[in-house]
C-alpha cells in the first residue's frame, strides 16, 4: 500500500484528522494506495493559499508573457513524466495504459497552446460616443478557481481547466475524484518544479459531498469548473448560485452514433466501437446510441459482433489489450443491472451483457437490439460498454430520434453523402459533431454540451474567457464634470 498526499502551498498534507480513503485497483480488486480523506479545514486552508498566491507579487507581478513560459516549462515536464503518470491512472481506473499514455503524451500540447495564449489576451481602446472620454477595456483574472474533476481521464479533464485557467492569472484548488487521485498528487508538484509560486496550484483530496462541496460554498472561491455526474454537477451549481459564483459544467450525455444507409459499414463498425467500447464505455461522449437504418441493421450487427468477439479483454497495462474492466465495483453492479433492464423492457442480447468468470470488475462489450427509444437503457447514461442499437427508416427519423433525449453532448454521423451529412450536423443537437469520425477532441476545439449535458465550453481560443472577467475604464480627459446629476 502506498500513500500519496495532497498539495497545500508547498506542503505536501494528510488530511487534518489524519482519515484516508483507500483506492482499489479494478484489475486485481486489491488495495493499493491511499490518498487523504480531506475535511472542510483542508479546503479552506487550500483556498487561504491560492488566494494569498492571487496577489504575491510572485504570481501577481509576473508578466503575461512570463506566465506563458511558466506553462510551456510545465507542459515539457509532463512530457517528460507521461509513462510514469498514465501508470498510475491505470493502477486507479483500469483504463488501458496505451489510451492513457497517449493522453500524457498529449497533455503538453494544452500547456504550449495557454501559454502561447497568455500574452494574447488583450483588452480594447473604443472610440466611444462619450466626448472626451478615453475609453478602454481589460480583461481580468477571476480569483480563486475551483476545479473538480471525475475519474475517467482525471489529468486531461483537469487539465481542461487548469491550462487556461492560470494562462488568465487566476490561481486554482484541483478536487480530483476519491476513485482516482493518485496521478493528481504527483502531477501538482510538477508546477512547483516548473516554477510556480507555492499556492498557484493546490490539490485537495477526498469526497465530494465533504471537500468537494466545502471548496464550492466557500466564500473566497470565484469560479468553480465542474466535470462530472448529473446529480453531482446539480448540486455544485445549486451551491454556487447561493453565491453567484459563476460555473462550467461539463456533464454526462447519451450521444447518438447514426448510421446511414449509404454508410462505409466496415468504417462505421469501427466508429461505433470507439464509441462504446473504447474506454470501457466509460467517457461522457460515450455514442451510446446506435441509431442504424433498418436496411443496413442486420449486416451492421453482424460486422459489430464479430469485430467485438476479436477484441482483446485483459490486463489494462499491457499494451495490446483493448478492453479493461470498469473502474469500481459499484459501476460493475450498474452497468450489469442495465443489462437486465433492456432485457426487461423488450430488448434483445446480440453479444455479450454477463460479468466474466475472473478477477477484475470485467464486463463483456454488449451489444442490445431490438431497443427502442423510450427504454431505460436509451434514456439514461450507463458509463459501461453497454450498446444500444435502434432502427430508423429515414433521415428525419434518425434525427428525431437523436435529438429526443434530455442530453447534448456529442453526436456522429456516418454517411458518404455531403449534403445529408451537412443537413445532420446542423439539425443534431449536440455540442460537437463528428462526421465519419468519433471520439475526436483537441486541445483547440471548444467542447461542451448542449441542453443538460453542462454549462459553458471548455478548450479552444475563446473559452478563456471563462476564466476572466471584463473591466471597462473611462478616463475623463477634460478638466470639467458636467451636471452631476444625470446619466451622461
Ligand atoms: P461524479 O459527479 O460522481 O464526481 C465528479 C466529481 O465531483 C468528483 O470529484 C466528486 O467527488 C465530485 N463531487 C460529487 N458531488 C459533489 C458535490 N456535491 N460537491 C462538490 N463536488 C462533488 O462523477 P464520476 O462518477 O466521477 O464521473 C462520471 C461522470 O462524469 C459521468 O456522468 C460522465 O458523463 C461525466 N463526465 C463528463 C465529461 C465531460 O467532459 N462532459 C467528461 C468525463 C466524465
């Protein structure tokens, strides 16, 4: 068993009452490491650090472009410690080593881009109505930036955060999810080495109704960017509004992965693969829908399941496995239960839906047919590789069908057809559109959901502005104030 430990300022921490929370390991079901079980004092004694960070001279002095070199120093020190960090997520959430490593490896690149935005940030002179006013605009960090994280991909989503957020200025408290925090501890003391002031990054570890909700309801946080669960991003927003703190929040969905009739099935095989059963099933963006035309649907299964039925279940560390096991035993029990539940409500089993007879919280990729849209399993967001499939006779159909859901995360549509492909992009929606491509996100792309899959954007040029706010100044440059008692 080994301990890792949380970053306040420049201390490493246990929790003030000396309480942990243990992490299991999915693949061998053992315990392997603790991280403190954080209380309300930590959380506030985490802010206390960012805030005093905000304006030391040390952070608050440092020029925009200083602050951008600072993040590109740290993005070449993730470089340099990607294999040992995407190990430890694996260790926490039994994602596979090569989909972790490839996000480690990924990882600088937000880091250059935020930084290479730092110095960018730039207010306006306007040439106003207003006679004899020199008018202008800045933009300013917002304070104490709260990021909470799930533990699907806990150092790329954070990262969502993270890069632009002290790109602005702002200084940030990192609540990283209790089922994957490890990789978290070890990677914040990778921005004291690059140079950042003790207090610009602070990791508090532990629950989210105790640490998590302590950091959201106190009064010297700004902002607070949520990823997560429904129920979870509901209560996060339900607590900042008794503040007026502004929020992101990127939430769950049941993204639809429509497959025309024209569609490349051996290519749409494998982007409903990517969809679902990558990851274990276990990303937001999961296209846990198959809407499939009905011409097409019994050679599309056909393909699917024999694709599946070559994929490779086992160790998420080595190299060639492709399916690992989900990430607790709690979400093992979900996903099965789900199964049961189409089987319930009228749903056929084409391939898979049983746990596997070893060790590990191993689900088989299921494949369900026969689904319609109104069952349990079309409406609500598993986080398994649990695959819905339902027939459509027409485009408008496809649509109606994908757009009648309370999410809006993602959508993709499969077709050789460029007008119809245009006429889906533009009716779906959906927060991003993949034509002949799924499960592709970049560094420089905003993403975020439509309707209840969140708030706000994350990613991209424009969403830093999420982490600063505006401040208009009038200079009056004449010597007079004229009647003082009306609104110039
Ligand atoms: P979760 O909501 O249970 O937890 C997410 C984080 O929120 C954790 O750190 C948790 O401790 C914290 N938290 C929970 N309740 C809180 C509260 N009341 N106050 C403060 N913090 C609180 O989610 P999870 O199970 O870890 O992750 C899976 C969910 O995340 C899925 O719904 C998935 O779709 C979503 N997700 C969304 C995206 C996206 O970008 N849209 C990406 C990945 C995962």
């Amino acid at each position: 068993m080994r301990d890792f430990y949380m970053l306040i300022g420049e201390e490493e921490r246990q929790a003030s009452d000396g309480r942990w929370v243990v992490s299991v390991n999915p693949y061998t079901e053992k315990s392997w490491a603790r991280i403190p079980r954080a209380t309300a004092q930590d959380a506030d004694a985490a802010v206390t650090a960012a805030k005093e960070a905000l304006v030391h001279p040390e952070w608050a002095g440092l020029s925009a472009s200083e602050r951008g070199a600072l993040l590109r120093r740290v993005g070449d020190l993730i470089a340099e410690n990607a294999e040992a960090l995407s190990e430890l997520e694996v260790l926490d959430n039994g994602k596979l080593k090569a989909e972790m490593l490839q996000q480690m490896n990924y990882l600088p690149q937000h880091y250059y881009y935020y930084g290479g935005l730092a110095d960018k940030i730039e207010g306006a002179v306007i040439p106003s109505d207003k006679k004899g006013m020199f008018t202008h605009t800045v933009h300013e960090p917002l304070g104490v930036v709260v990021a909470i994280t799930p533990w699907n991909s806990p150092l790329l989503l954070t990262t969502w955060k993270l890069a632009p957020a002290l790109a602005a200025g702002n200084t940030v408290v990192i609540k990283p999810s209790e089922h994957a925090s490890v990789s978290m501890t070890v990677f914040a003391k990778l921005f004291l080495e690059a140079g950042f002031p003790p207090g610009v990054v602070n990791v508090v570890t532990g629950y989210g109704h105790e640490c998590g909700a302590a950091l959201v309801d106190h009064p010297d946080v700004a902002k607070v960017a949520f990823t997560g669960g429904d129920q979870g991003g509901r209560a996060v927003y339900r607590a900042a509004a008794d503040h007026l703190k502004p929020v992101t929040l990127e939430l769950g969905g049941k993204s639809p992965n429509i497959v025309c009739e024209d569609a490349d099935i051996e290519q749409a095989v494998k982007g409903a693969v990517s969809g679902v059963f990558a990851a274990t099933g276990q990303t937001c963006m999961a296209g846990s829908r198959l809407l499939v035309h009905r011409s097409r649907e019994a050679e599309f299964v056909a393909a699917l399941t024999e694709f599946i039925a070559q994929a490779k279940l086992g160790d998420p560390m080595q190299a060639d496995t492709q399916i690992g096991p989900v990430a607790t035993k709690d979400q093992y029990e979900k996903v099965l239960s789900y199964v049961d539940i189409a089987l319930s409500e009228g749903a056929h089993r084409a391939y898979g839906g049983k746990a596997l007879e070893r060790t590990g919280y191993f689900v088989e990729p299921t494949v369900l047919t026969n689904v319609t849209n109104d069952m349990r399993v079309a409406r609500e967001e598993i986080f398994g590789p649990v695959l819905s499939v339902i027939a459509f006779d027409d485009d408008e159909e496809a649509i109606a069908i994908a757009n009648d859901t309370p999410y809006g995360l993602a959508a993709g549509v499969w077709t050789k057809d460029l007008p119809r492909a245009f006429r889906y992009t533009s009716a779906l929606q959906a927060g991003t559109v993949w034509v002949n491509a799924y499960r592709v996100v970049s560094y420089a792309v905003p993403f975020g959901g439509f309707k209840k899959s969140g708030i706000g954007r994350e990613n991209g040029q424009e969403m830093i502005r999420e982490y600063l706010q505006t401040k208009s100044v009038f200079i009056n440059l004449g010597s007079s104030v004229p009647d003082p008692f009306v609104l110039r």
